[in-house]
C-alpha cells in the first residue's frame, strides 16, 4: 500500500514539475528535450532487466501509435495548457481520458457497456461541464479557455494511443512498451518542434533543471516502476482508486508550491468527473468487459 500512495504522490507531481518547465521554456522544445534524454536511460534500464523484446511489426506499428498519440500528444497538449493554465486544473481535466477510451471501445471494438459505465460515463461529462461552466461565469480568459481546450484535446490524444495499442497489450512486455511510446513521443516531437521552428531551451535556472530531473528520473523511470509494480501487488480495484487520487493530489501541490489559483467550483467539477471514473472502475470490477487504462 505505501508503494501505492507513493505512486500517486509521483504521478501527480508530473504536473507539478511540468508547470515549473513551462514558465521558463518552450513548451515542445522543453518536451522534445525531455523524451531525448529519457530515452536512452529507459533503453539501458530495460537492457539491465533483461526485459527487451522485439514486437512483431503489427505490434511495433501499434505501439509507434501509442508514443506519438498516447505520450507524445497528449503530454505536448498538456504541456501547452499549462503554460497558460493552473497545473491542477490541467490535471483534472486530463483525468477525463477514460471516458473517451470506454466510448472508443464501444464504438471502435464493439465493447458492450452496462448501466453503470453509462452513468459513470455521463456522471464524468457533467464534472467536465461543471469545469467549463464555473471558469466561464469567473470570466475566462482566452488564453486560460485555450489551455481547457488543450487538455481536453490531450486526453483524446492519449484515448487515442491507447485504443489503437490495445489489442497490443498481452503481447508486448510492459518495460519494452514504456520504452518503444518513449522512442516515439521524442521522434515525434523533435521533428515537430524542427518543422516549427522551435529551439532547444538554451537557459536553465536551479528549479527548472530540478524539474527537468524530476519528470525523468522520478517521473519517468521510478513513477513507471511503482505502477507496474503496483498492478502486480495491489487488487484492481485498489489501483483503481489510488490512480483516482492522483488529479486531486496534482491540484494541492499546484496549489502549494506555485499559489495557483483554484474555484471551490473546479474541485467540485473534478469531484463529480473522478466520482463517474470511479462508477466506470467499479463497472469493470462487476464484469463489465474493461475501459483500458491510459499511460
């Protein structure tokens, strides 16, 4: 259980860490950078495991698509958002990419959803209306209007890489899998932020160097290691409800590390869209056929 929280704790400092970065660098290229560093510390950690396996080409073209939709998108979407939009925010609305996973099973695999996935489905729409609603009568800024609509677009991105590298998952180690999206997130966005003209960072203060290292080496290698190894020990509908935890745990540390400014209105609409995750999870655990974990 301690591995558990710990993972939540890590998880949701991704946004934390991420927001730092941001406030001093490009987005994409900060990104870009991000994934050309991991990449190869990923590749000599699953060398050392022992756990590198070649997919078949099938498989590789499905797990490209997972790195560039699935990691790449999404985190460059969110990435954008957050240059302009509170961390926690970002993070609650990210949150929402379950939802477009279970519609993208029942409309691209044919996945039969019950009552309760349904109204765990509609229930995380109306928190996501909730969200848009209370911003707009605070009077939304454009700028923080395109940030919500970034992080929406995110978690499509990422629904999108995970359907497509579904029928990949009981083939493809899951250390192989973490390594091949890194390979095709950094791909991808280098060549984006060359097509755009973007530069690599070329300053670095103390903290956004710290951040930097934090969303590789905790982020990315230890946050990965403690989520494998909690869906080993911990019963699903345990790594259900820690993985719940972690928007709101992103939206107290961006609260208390960088005094963003969050509505009563945002934590009740992030509330009710983790409250229809939350039905979705427990539809899963009755024996409704499963919403794919993203990430």
């Amino acid at each position: 259980m301690a591995a558990g929280l710990l993972f939540v704790l890590i998880w949701a400092s991704a946004f934390t860490s991420a927001r730092f970065i941001v406030l001093e660098w490009s987005p994409l290229g900060a990104l870009a950078l991000r994934f050309v560093i991991a990449a190869p510390l990923i590749a000599i950690v699953v060398w050392a495991m022992g756990r590198l396996t070649w997919p078949s080409r099938a498989d590789a073209l499905r797990l490209a698509a997972m790195g560039v939709f699935g990691s790449g998108g999404y985190l460059a979407c969110a990435w954008l958002a957050m240059a302009t939009t509170p961390s926690g925010l970002v993070a609650l609305i990210s949150a929402v990419a379950p939802l477009f996973i279970a519609l993208g099973e029942r409309i691209f695999y044919g996945r039969r959803l019950g009552l309760r996935a349904w109204g765990g489905l509609g229930l995380g729409w109306a928190g996501v209306a909730l969200l848009g609603v209370s911003r707009v009568g605070d009077g939304l800024a454009s700028v923080e209007l395109g940030g919500i609509l970034l992080a929406l677009g995110g978690a499509m991105s990422q629904a999108v890489g995970v359907l497509c590298f579904a029928p990949a998952r009981g083939r493809v180690d899951a250390w192989t899998a973490n390594l091949g999206q890194t390979l095709g997130a950094g791909a991808m966005l280098s060549l984006l932020a060359l097509l755009l003209g973007i530069p690599w960072p070329d300053t670095l203060s103390l903290h956004t160097g710290l951040a930097l290292a934090w969303t590789i080496l905790v982020v990315g290698l230890a946050g990965y290691a403690l989520y494998f190894l909690m869906l080993r020990r911990l019963p699903p509908a345990t790594a259900s409800a820690l993985q719940l935890l972690a928007p709101p745990v992103a939206a107290l540390l961006g609260w208390a590390l960088l005094d963003e400014r969050l509505l009563v209105s945002d934590l009740a609409g992030g509330a009710v869209t983790l409250a229809g995750l939350a039905l979705l999870f427990s539809a899963r655990q009755a024996g409704v056929p499963p919403v794919t974990k993203p990430g």
